[in-house]
C-alpha cells in the first residue's frame, strides 16, 4: 500500500519496498529450492543402497526377521569389538566371552579393535571369518539366512570419527529399522536411512562368523576358499578338514580345495583317503601337474611306484610352475624303483 | 634404528625357523599355498614379502602395547592380504571402540533425516 503512494520521482529512482520484498521474497523462494534440491539429492546419494532398496527389495528376502537367538553381551568401555565378536561366535556354536577375546583383538594404544583382527580371531576356533560384499542386499540376505552379521560403523559427524563394531540381528522394513546389538542396548532399532550413512564410512565393512560346515548365503567360491585358506593357517586340522569338505561340496571343480584336503589327510597318513580326492581331482583336471604329481608322490608311498612313474611323467609333459618340484618327485620314484621299493 | 633393523631381523629368523619343519618335511607334496600361486619365482617373492611384513607388523604390535607372543599370534591367524593391509598403516586404519559422545550430536544431525526411514 505505502509502495503504491510512493512519489513516482521516488519509485523510479529506488525500487519500492514493496518490489523489493517482492525480489527478495522470490530470491528466498529460489534459495529454499536450491538447499531442498542440495538435500534431497544429497540425501541420495549419502545413502544410496537405501535410496536403491525402494525399488528393488533383494529376491526371496522377507521383509521383516527378527534372530531372537542371538545372545547379547554388553560392552564394557571401548570394548565393541571383543563384545560384538563374542556375539557372532556364541551365535556359531562357541561358548566364550568377550573377555576371552580381548587380547585377540584389542589393541590398548588404539583403544580399539582393527578389522584384521577382528577377521583373524575366529580362525583360531576353527570358525571361518568371511567378509562379505559390502552391499545392504547382502547383509539382508545373510540375515534371512540365519547369520548374524558383524558390522563397522562410524558413529562421529564430519572430521569426527567414532568407530564402533555393532552386529546385525535383524530387520523391519515397512517399520524401516534394522535391529541391532549394539554397546549396551540389546535391541537397537536404528532407520535404514541413518544405519547406511553409518556403515557407509567403513566402506561398507561387514563379516559373517560360520562353523566350518556352513557356507554363508552370499559366499563366491574363490572369497570363501580364501577364507577357508586362511583359517587353515590356524584353525585345528579337523575344523580344516572340514571346511574343505563342505567347500567341495558346493563347487566340486575347485582344484585347490581337493589338493588341500588330500594334503591334510597324507600330513596324517591317510594315504588311501588322499589318492581317492586326487584321482577324483585328476579326473575332472586330468592335465593339471600339481594333481598328478601329488597323486604320483601319494602312490609311490604306498609302494605302487610304477603307477606312479607314469603320472608323474605325463607330468612332466604338462609345462607348469610346479616343473622342478615334479622333476624331483620323479628321481625319488626312480631312486625307489632301483632300490626294489 | 640400527636396533630396530637387528630386532626385524630377529623376527624374520624366528617366523622362518617356525616356518622351515612345514617345508622341509613335505619336500615332494606340493603344499595349499604353491598351489595357489602363479609361478615359483613370483612364490618365493611373494614369501618372502609375507614374511618381512608379518615380522614388521608383530613389532608393530608390540609397540602398540602388546606382548610378544600375543603379538605373534594375531598376526599368524591373518592372510597375506591382511597383513599387508596394516603394514605401516596401524595407527591410521579404523579400530572400532564404543559408540559415546558423539552419537549425542548425530542423534540431534538426524532428527530431521528420520522424517523418512526407508
């Protein structure tokens, strides 16, 4: 009203109050816009698995599952990592402590728990530690399937970091919560929505804890022999025999699995048992070096040294990596076969 | 420093002398871990690289507050890749501790984010 009964001198030289509210008030407009448009797109992408979960909800996954038999332990100060590891290996079948666990994976100077830690310790319970894929959809499909999943999360804001291992127990989708057992609270519902910008941080880090004769839902064959390597490193041999095992059942074809398990069963003398998984390897590999020199070297001990003269020469002819070791193998059975056994 | 290359050295000894009985009495089985690996010059290399890491990251430990044998231990139960994930970057790599402080102010950060869940 007042811009109206303005001087017309007046109004061409300034701008009315009137048309400056209404500029400002359409700059407001547009930057009200913008920060929306910054922070819906922003939300997007600060959590984009959970954006991308609307769409597409993972095959076969219920939307809600609770593992109520998951036991808690609560932590004590800065404790997480002990705590959430004792979690996931009571779940697997161990009866342990976090407290058992502190010096396999606390480290004092840090405060904290590493990673490689926390993937190291199982093993030498003869569990396999397998980290898995870090996307949403497997984490929701190892629960489904019944395993815990042990995550890292950073629980800080910007610079701030504030590590903490929690681990997966189950999920609410049409109530948007995953359920977590987290420091001291058994049942931490937390939104899909906060829980990925957490784990984002980690890169998206989590791994599963199974006895050796299970396989978790979401495993690739070379990730989960890797695993199964590396627990063998530590595990006792009957937990690595076992992992193996179950591992050939799955991908019958894994050579080195099969060489594996029958250089498990020669370390215990159990030569029949390891020239029956070689010649079944030898079968499906039939030009592979390290099959049939490991399977010669197998025979050989047994006595059946003209056998496995043939192997190892046919061997011979395969052009390997393995070549000086399979040489060697041959002298030994010619040496044995000179001598008369 | 000259002290902290004769106590890597000690550590490389050790973890070969408890590696040498494995090797030696299975001269002619070609072992798991040959198995996986291209070839045998690129084996050794790679052992030896193994080797040297383990032994760096075990007094690595130590100096990070742990004993020997706890040391030794943990690193025995890691891969390669695992141990070569820490080499050098102890100090820098994530340790997971307890969720305190500043959840408080994370709690405030998402009131607003909660408005949509999913």
């Amino acid at each position: 009203m007042t811009s109206r009964a303005a001087p017309a001198a007046v109004r061409n030289r300034t701008k009315s109050p009137y048309q400056m509210l209404k500029m400002h008030k359409g700059a407001r407009l547009f930057t009200g816009a913008f920060i929306l448009a910054i922070t819906l797109g922003g939300c997007a992408s600060l959590v984009p698995q959970t954006m991308a979960l609307r769409d597409a909800w993972p095959a076969g996954v219920p939307p809600r599952i609770e593992l109520a038999d998951v036991p808690f332990f609560p932590q004590t100060e800065f404790q997480c990592g002990p705590a959430a590891l004792a979690t996931t290996l009571a779940h697997a079948g161990l009866s342990l402590t976090p407290e058992q666990l502190v010096e396999q994976v606390y480290l004092p100077a840090r405060q904290g728990s590493l990673q490689a830690d926390m993937l190291a310790a199982p093993r030498r319970y003869g569990v396999v530690s397998y980290p898995i894929a870090g996307r949403i959809d497997d984490l929701l499909r190892e629960v489904a399937a019944g395993n815990p999943v042990l995550v890292l999360q950073d629980n800080g804001v910007a610079l701030f970091s504030n590590w903490h291992y929690a681990v997966v127990a189950g999920f609410d989708y049409p109530a948007g919560e995953l359920l977590l057992r987290s420091g001291e609270t058994r049942r931490h519902a937390v939104p899909f929505t906060v829980f990925e910008y957490t784990w984002k941080k980690s890169a998206y880090w989590a791994m599963v804890t199974l006895p050796p004769d299970r396989i978790p839902a979401t495993a690739t064959e070379s990730a989960y022999l890797s695993a199964v390597v590396a627990m063998a490193r530590v595990g006792d041999a009957k937990a690595v025999a076992t992992a193996y095992t179950t591992l050939l059942k799955r991908w019958p074809d894994n050579i080195t699995a099969s060489i594996a398990l029958a250089n498990t069963h020669y370390e215990r003398g159990e030569l029949p048992d390891a020239e029956a998984l070689l010649r079944k390897a030898a079968a499906r590999h039939p030009d592979s070096a390290l099959v049939l020199n490991n399977l010669a070297q197998t025979l050989s001990d047994q006595g059946r040294n003209t056998e496995a003269l043939k192997l190892v020469e046919h061997a011979l002819r395969a052009d390997s990596p393995f070549a000086a070791a399979v040489r060697e193998t041959r002298e030994t059975i010619l040496s044995r076969l000179a001598s008369g056994k | 420093m000259k002290l902290t290359l004769k106590n890597l050295l000690c550590q490389v000894l050790v973890i070969a002398t408890m590696m040498l009985p494995f090797q030696s009495g299975q001269a002619a089985m070609i072992g798991t871990d040959q198995a996986n690996t291209v070839a045998s010059a690129q084996a050794d290399r790679v052992a030896l690289t193994s080797l040297l890491n383990r032994a760096e990251t075990i007094s690595q430990f130590q100096s990070m507050g742990l004993d020997a044998t706890l040391a030794s231990a943990r690193v025995a139960a890691m891969s390669d890749t695992e141990v070569q994930s820490l080499v050098g970057k102890i100090n820098a790599l994530p340790a997971g501790a307890d969720s305190g402080l500043a959840l408080l102010i994370l709690v405030v950060f998402f009131i607003w984010f909660f408005a949509f869940r999913r």
